[in-house]
C-alpha cells in the first residue's frame, strides 16, 4: 500500500489566520487565481452552546450581462438579485483547509470550555462556598 505524501502544512499553504480571539478565530482563504475578490472569510466561532463556522465572500455582478432596469426589475419584482462566489484550491490547499477548520474548531472549544471551568469556580469563590 503506498502511503500518502499529502500532508496538512505548517503554517497552510493559501489559508492565512488573520484574527485569534479564544473563543473565535478569522482566517482568510485565498483563490488558487490570486483573485483577492475570490478570497473567502472564514470565521470559527464559540459560545454557550455551540461552535459555528461562518464563511463570507463579497460577490460581484456580471453588470454587462444584463441592463440596470433588468437587475432593478429583478430586485422589485423577486426582492433579490442573484450572485455567484467561487474558490479555487489545489489538493494541498484543500487538505489545508480541512485541517485548519478541524484545529479552530478544536481549539475555540478547548477555550469555551475552560472559560465555563473558571467562571465557575470565580462564582463559587464569589459566593464564598469555596474553601
């Protein structure tokens, strides 16, 4: 059986970590084109309850395949117009991704979790029930 040579990469190729807060952090990832209008923001997120992961994009319209009046009729008549986003990864890139959303959320767990494990000894020893 041959092994696999693709391995996750340190720091990963195409995805950048813009922002760490604990409990939240923000990635950008990049378009395989260099298109920074392709690039996508990822946010992984933790609260009370749950972890989510948010990705966000700014689409573009192809203005010069339809008229303005068509985009407005469109707008009046459904109450909103249509754009596509898109990104292009390579295969290390993809494995990249996949490992870095697998290690956020992870992480933002493990710092939800010992925030709920500190505040509640800190109310414990504000109630004066600790020793």
């Amino acid at each position: 059986m041959a092994k696999d040579p693709m391995t996750p990469q340190t720091p990963a190729q195409g995805i950048l970590l813009n922002r760490d807060y604990g409990d939240a952090k923000q990635y950008e990832v990049v378009c395989e084109c260099g298109d920074s209008g392709h690039s996508h923001n990822v946010w992984v997120e933790a609260d009370d309850h749950n972890v989510t992961v948010t990705v966000y994009t700014t689409a573009k319209s192809q203005w010069w395949s339809k008229s303005r009046w068509s985009t407005i009729w469109t707008l009046l008549t459904k109450g909103y117009v249509k754009f596509e986003a898109d990104i292009i990864m390579n295969s290390q890139q993809a494995l990249n991704y996949s490992n870095v959303l697998a290690s956020a959320v992870r992480d933002v767990e493990s710092f939800r979790t010992q925030h709920k494990e500190k505040s509640a000894v800190t109310k414990l020893a504000e109630q004066g029930d600790c020793l």
